[in-house]
C-alpha cells in the first residue's frame, strides 16, 4: 500500500538522517581540535587532545554493547532520539567549556551516548524490510557514516576556522538538538507501530500465504509449551540465551575484531605511511591521497547489500545469512588484493595511490557492514539490539588494538610487519567465517521448523 510505502520511508529517513548526524556530532571534535590547540588561552597542547580523544572510543565500545542489551526493553524511537539529543547537548556544552577536566568528561559522556545510535537503527531495519531486501537498505542505511565523515570536515572544520573552535561544537550540536527533536516525534520502531502488519507478511503476502498458515500454527503449539515465558525474558537472559550462547555470534564477532584492526590500521596510519614509506612531501599531500578512503567505503556498502539481496533471491532455498558471509569473504580478497597494491605499488605513482585508497575503503566497508547484518539477521527480533551491542564492542576491541600494538610493530619491524598483520588478520577473518557459509536466519530457521510442524 502506498500509505505503508510512505511511511517506510520516513522511517529510513529518519535512521538516515539520525545517524548521520551522530557521526557529526562524534567527529566535531576531531576538526576543531587544531584550532583549539592554537588558541592560546586553553593551553592546549596535542597531548591534551589525545587524552581527551582517547576517553572516547574506551566508553563508546562499552556503552555500544550495554545499550544493545538495553534496547531490548527500551523502545528504539526514545534511544536513537534520545541519545541524538544528549550527544547534541554535550557538544554545546564542550563548545561553553575551558578546562581539560571538563573537555575529558564531556567527550566521555559523548561516547556513551553515541553508543545508543547503531543498535536503535538495527532494531529498525530488522522490523521495517523484509529478509530480501534488507542488504540494500542496510547498506543504503550503511553511507550515514560516509555522510557523517564528509560533513564533519566541511562543518565543523570551516566554523571553528571561521569564527572559533567554539563554532565547531555548537554548529554539529545545534543541528544534533533540531534532527533529535524531528526523531523522537516521527521515528516509529515496528510497522504495528504506525498501524501496518508484519512486514515479513505485508512482503510478498501471496507467495508466503501457506507457509505463513503452518508458521502461525507451530507458532501457537509453541506458546502452549512456554512460549510465553520466552518472550519475557529479562535483559540479562536475552543477552545470554539469544546472544552470547549462540555459536555463529561469536563467530561474527571475531570476524568483526579483525575487519576493525584492518579499518583502524588503515586510518590511523595511512597517513604516516605515506610520508614515511612512499616519500610523499608533507601531511597535506598524503591526506589528499588518503581521501578516498570514505567515498570508496560508501560505494562498497551500497554494492555490498544488491549483491547479498541478488545472491538471496537467486538461491533462495540456500542459508540467507551464509550468502551474505559468502559476498563477505569475497570482499576480504578483495582487501588483501588492495593492501598488497597499497604495499608493492611505488610513491612516485602519484594517481595510484588515491585509486588503490578508493578499492581499500571500498572492500573495506561491505563487511563492516554485511556482518553487522548478519548479526541482526541470525537472532530473533527482540534480540537484534544485543547482538548489534556485541558485536559493536568486540569490534571496537579491535579498533583499539590497531592503535598502540600496531604502532609498536611499525617502530619494532617495520611497514612490511605492518602489512603483514593486516594481511593476517584478513586471512583470519575468512577462516572464521567458513563454518558459517550456509548459515540460515532466525527467519527461515522459523520457517523451517513450521514445514516440520504442518508435516507432522
């Protein structure tokens, strides 16, 4: 129905829009910060900004994987809303402040509310499209990060050049306040929400109409038998039974600390690669050639989710999940057919370099994306915010490891060790994701059980 079609819409939009603007309010900071250190009055020096930089990625893992616990009981519209707003609040806030002290736990705070925003959108994603559409939009919904990248540099970076480092945190704060007033009054978590059906019923309602019969039907044997109970589990009971007992979990969730030591040991350090390895003049120079590296991600998420749905709908009998960890592990040989590149293709090829960033960035940010996918796609509904928090803090392990150890290995070995941990983290990657390649969805392991059920 069209009504369902318009309101779907602004359902995405708001997921879109919302998340974007959590981006922008994350990375204000970063592009304010070389002002701040040139004003005198702070005090500032880079070592201060580290310590106030570091805070965050410590906090935003933990809050990234308790706030998925919670949003099992918290509604997704009040989360994503009202995480928006508080984080927005915090920016204004930071732009009022002076001291280090306040600076610290200011952006700690930051980091625990940017955590509410990806696990809400999950939530969202998972009620509002069905199985066979889900990797397009997760990955149209996936460029919020690309979006957020570009705009941060262009807002907050030209406020705080223009009129003061302050400008840099009250501008992204003062759109965070606007866009989190628009989400908690439109942001609508379940089609039963806004007066729909089911969207796995709504979808395809012709196709599915007998199988959708005997699903109902071992879906009420099923309550005789305590189903009831299962779907009152607490929090904690939620997060161990559906989520950290769950094999294939734990599976995407090493798969995850990998894909995020190679993200971070390419942003961190391309940079300084560049100039130290490739000979290239100065840090403005490198930067350029490491620019593509969020337009490529962009184009690699949106292809990433048509190919996974293409490949669902060409083999529909086959796992639904382990076909999309199948394009997955197709884009981890493509990230080490790019690192070698990166490696082996010489600094005085200047046009190379930004071309081989692009394939980086965009082999690099489909799995970022699929398996944050799968996470969602393996576990019940109600159980999709716990598993997204997880997996989310597992990932940011890996952030975290690609900082201070990669440095050392670098300074220890060499770029060759450097690249060499990358490449071994890849392989990794795709050895444990090979159990899982015909991994089916709570979907049709539901569908399944109901086949089972009417031919009893």
């Amino acid at each position: 129905p069209k009504e369902f079609v318009r309101a779907r819409f602004l359902q995405f939009a708001c997921i879109l829009v919302g998340y974007s603007c959590y981006y922008l309010t994350r990375n204000s900071l970063t592009f304010a910060a070389p002002v701040m250190v040139a004003t005198p009055g702070l005090g500032l020096d880079m070592t201060s900004i580290g310590v106030v930089t570091s805070i965050f990625p410590v906090a935003y893992g933990m809050s990234k994987f308790i706030s998925g616990v919670v949003s099992t009981k918290v509604s997704a519209r009040v989360m994503l809303g009202g995480g928006l707003l508080v984080t927005a609040l915090v920016n204004l806030a930071f732009g009022c402040s002076s001291s280090l002290l306040a600076f610290s736990v200011l952006w700690a705070m930051n980091g625990i509310m940017q955590g509410f925003g990806a696990p809400s959108c999950a939530k969202i994603l998972t009620w509002w499209f069905a199985t066979k559409e889900r990797g397009t939009y997760w990955g149209m919904w996936n460029i919020a990060h690309n979006v957020g990248g570009f705009t941060a540099p262009i807002l907050a970076g030209t406020l705080a050049r223009n009129y003061g480092w302050r400008w840099g945190l009250w501008g992204p704060g003062l759109i965070g306040l606007v866009v989190s007033l628009f989400l908690i009054a439109f942001v609508r978590e379940t089609p039963k929400a806004a007066g729909f059906p089911p969207v796995e019923q709504a979808e395809d309602k012709k196709k599915k109409e007998e199988e959708a019969k005997t699903k109902a039907e071992a879906e009420a044997a099923k309550e005789k038998e305590g189903g009831k109970e299962k779907e009152e589990l607490s929090m904690l009971e939620n997060l161990t039974q559906n989520v950290l007992s769950n094999p294939r979990i734990w599976g995407l969730a090493l798969c995850y600390f990998c894909v995020y030591v190679v993200r971070q040991g390419i942003t961190s350090w391309s940079v300084f690669y560049l100039l130290d390895a490739k000979g290239v003049a100065d840090a403005a120079v490198a930067a350029v050639r490491v620019a593509g590296l969020e337009l490529g991600g962009l184009c690699g998420s949106l292809v990433a989710g048509k190919l996974s749905d293409w490949a669902i709908k060409t083999w529909p009998d086959a796992g639904a999940t382990g076909m999309r960890l199948r394009v997955v592990m197709l884009y981890m040989v493509g990230i080490l057919a790019a690192l070698f590149a990166f490696w082996a293709v010489p600094g005085e090829i200047g046009w190379a370099q930004p071309a081989i960033v692009f394939m980086i960035g965009f082999f690099l940010y489909g799995p970022q994306m699929l398996i944050g996918l799968c996470g969602a796609e393996i576990v019940g509904p109600k159980s999709v915010g716990a598993s997204e928090g997880f997996l989310g803090w597992i990932a940011y392990l890996g952030a975290a490891n690609a900082g201070v150890p990669l440095a050392l290995v670098v300074k220890s070995y060499g770029w060759d060790a450097f690249f060499a941990v990358l490449a071994a983290a890849c392989a990794l990657a795709m050895v444990l994701l090979s159990p899982l390649v015909n991994a089916r969805s709570y979907v049709q392991r539901l569908e399944d059980k109901a086949r089972l059920a009417a031919g009893a």
